[in-house]
C-alpha cells in the first residue's frame, strides 16, 4: 500500500514524540511504501538513518516554516506555533500528493486535541494516532496535589477540551480510523466509524534487550517500591506518599526523577514520617533504572496525566508487576498482567496500598515489542480505505 505518513516530530532513535515518528515510520516501511511529512530540521537526519539502516522504500518531503519557530520546535510556546504553521503548510502537500497514495496517517504530535493536516484534507483515507489527551483529574485525589498545580492543569484541561471538540465532526465520517492511547480517548470520540486502542510504545524485544547493570546493594529483607516519573504533582507523588505511609516499615520507595515539586515532595515525606523510607535518586541513566525494575517488587504508577508510558511498558517487559491508578493510558498497558489497577475513588491509596502488597512477579514480555507494529498498521490502513470505499 502506498502511504502518505504525517509525522512533525520524526527524529531516529529519539525519545518521547520525535521516538514515536520515527518508530512509526520504519515500521510502516516493513511492509508498505511511505512517503513522510516531517520538519526540515528532521528531514536530513531521517534521510541519513534510513539509508545506514538499508531502508529504500521511504521518500523524505521536508516542509518548511519560518526559521525563528522552526529553532523553538520541540518547545513551549513558539514551537506550538510552528506546529499550526507546519500543519497548514502540510495540508496544501497532502493534497497534491493524494492522487499518488492510497491512505493518509498521522502520527505526531500523538495530542488528540492538536489539529491535523491528515484530518482536515478529505481526498483520502486516514489513520489518526494513536492519539490521547489528559484525563480530568478525580476530585477524590485533589488533596493529593499541590496548589501550585491546581489551577494550571485546571487551565489547561479546558483549554485542551475546548480544541478537542474540534476533531469530533472531523473523525465521524466514512475511511477515518482513530486509534486511542487510552479508554478516555476512545470514549471521547465513541461516535467515529472505526476505533481501535493502542499504545505507542515500541520496545526492543526481551532477547534484544539493553543489557543489565549490576543492582544496587540493599538489606535482603527490604521490599522495594519503584516510583519513575518527573516530580510534579500529577504525575502522582503525592499519592504515591501517601500509600508508602500505609504500608510496614520493611517497604521502601526508591524515587527516580527530578521536577520543580521535589522539594515539596521531600517536605510532605517528612511530614508523613516516612522520609527514612523515600530514598530520591535523582536522574539515572536508562541501564540502571532497568536494573531497578528487574529487582523490585513493584512499580507504582499513580499518574493522573499519562498516555503511553515508557516507563510501564518496560516494567512489563522485564516482569516487574505495575500497580495504577485507573486513569489515562497506563490501564491499557496493564490489563493482563500480573499488576493491578485501582479505582481513582475515596479508597485508592488504601487500594493502592493492598495491592501493593499483593502483586506478584511476571515472565518477561514481548507484549510491547516494536515488532507488533507492521501487522499492526496494515489492518488499520486497511480498514481505513475499505470504509472509505464501501461508503463510495
């Protein structure tokens, strides 16, 4: 199939969205012919990382903007500017490149609230996503959270909202497939023909992957917690607080990160008595908090704002069980395993707390693996364009 791929933020090898375009991309190319959309500044370096990897069957259109956004691109402010231009410039090439594909796919920015050159054109199929947003925050965990951060995620939730209410009318039609990160996505946009969940992560495979370091020396009869994550409140510290002060003292929380809350964080520890058991590691190389989640007993995941998670995805894979709360993506990563997702309700750090306690290990996984991809993208693209032509 001759695919059109949409992918501002497409950078080989990378992290976070500009990882998740170039994932996308190359494996696409596994079995289908790809023509992709990128920025210029990552037009070259996609160039030169699919040549070295032997890969033909890829074309490279780079679209320009404005030099003083294009610096700012994976930024605040102006590099969302210079998203909104790019999709402008990008709906014009999409059209003029229509006639020589059979479906349209966008890919990055994964924000199902962004708009969409792949989505505002009409002349082809298209798979948008996976895609996902922040879910509201449950007013049971909100004493859990700083002040500072209420009325800013307050702020943007509406914000957010207000832009995603703009895609509806653009997916409720015939060749469109939304692919969600999360069941609150796939809630939000229950009205499109065909929908599909998945997450973006792409891991290596268990027999590829990186190799371990050695384990940080601990008294043999600790139990550890793992928290992973910036130290913002959202991302659930605060929660993840206040289920280490349920537990007995043999519990420990090893926290790996830094973020502008952490010295609030470190004073509510020592508020809850516990700061003797919330040990702050700081940033550590990818090795070593891998290492981690081979040794722990768990990981404790109460993010209130994540999509696909990374840092669970690879806690899965090397059998470390996760232990979540019910909100955004990490539920969809999590079902079937080992783990346990608690209720965002009145009870959840007593939950949390319990299941903490009784979770067990898992085999490691390739349930994450990269290589789920090509078949993956194939039965959506084919479910775009049978749509699109069975509605004529």
């Amino acid at each position: 199939m001759r695919v059109l791929m949409s992918a501002y933020a497409c950078v080989p090898y990378a992290g976070s969205e500009p990882g998740v375009g170039w994932e996308m991309l190359v494996m696409a190319a596994r079995k289908h012919d790809v023509t992709v959309l990128t920025t210029e500044v990552n037009a070259a370096q996609t160039r030169e990382a699919l040549e070295q990897a032997g890969i033909s069957n890829v074309q490279v259109v780079a679209i320009t903007t404005p030099k003083p956004l294009a610096a700012k691109a994976y930024g605040f402010g102006l590099g969302h500017l210079d998203y909104l231009l790019w999709q402008r410039r990008a709906r014009r090439v999409i059209t003029e490149l229509a006639p020589d594909h059979d479906v349209v796919h966008h890919v990055t920015y994964t924000s199902d609230w962004q708009p969409s050159a792949a989505l505002s054109q009409k002349s082809l199929p298209v798979v948008w996503g996976p895609v996902g947003s922040l879910a509201p925050v449950p007013w049971f965990l909100i004493p859990y959270l700083f002040l500072r951060s209420i009325g800013a995620q307050a702020m943007r939730h509406i914000v957010t909202r207000l832009f995603r209410i703009g895609r509806l009318a653009q997916v409720n039609r015939p060749g469109v497939v939304v692919v969600a990160v999360s069941g609150h996505t796939a809630r939000f946009f229950r009205r499109a023909r065909n929908i599909r969940i998945e997450a973006t992560c792409a891991l290596d495979p268990v027999s590829t992957a990186p190799t371990a370091v050695p384990a940080r020396a601990t008294d043999p009869g600790r139990r550890t917690i793992l928290f992973v994550g910036r130290l913002v409140a959202f991302k659930g510290a605060g929660v993840a607080l206040a289920t280490m002060k349920k537990l007995p003292p043999e519990w420990h929380m090893d926290i790996y990160g830094t973020g502008v809350e952490e010295k609030l964080i470190q004073d509510r520890a020592e508020r809850l008595g516990i700061s003797d058991r919330v040990h702050f590691l700081g940033v550590r190389p990818r090795a070593e908090v891998e290492q981690a989640l081979r040794d722990a007993d768990v990981l404790l995941f109460p993010s209130m704002n994540d999509g696909s998670s990374y840092t669970v995805a690879e806690a899965i894979r090397v059998g470390c069980p996760v232990v979540c709360l019910d909100l955004g993506g990490p539920p969809v990563l999590v079902q079937g395993t080992s783990g346990a997702i608690v209720k965002p309700d009145r009870h959840a750090v007593a939950n949390l707390a319990r299941a903490v306690q009784t979770v067990q290990r898992d085999e490691p996984s390739d349930r994450f693996s990269r290589e789920r991809f090509p078949d993956l993208l194939t039965e959506w693209y084919e479910t775009a364009v049978a749509d699109a032509a069975t509605a004529g």
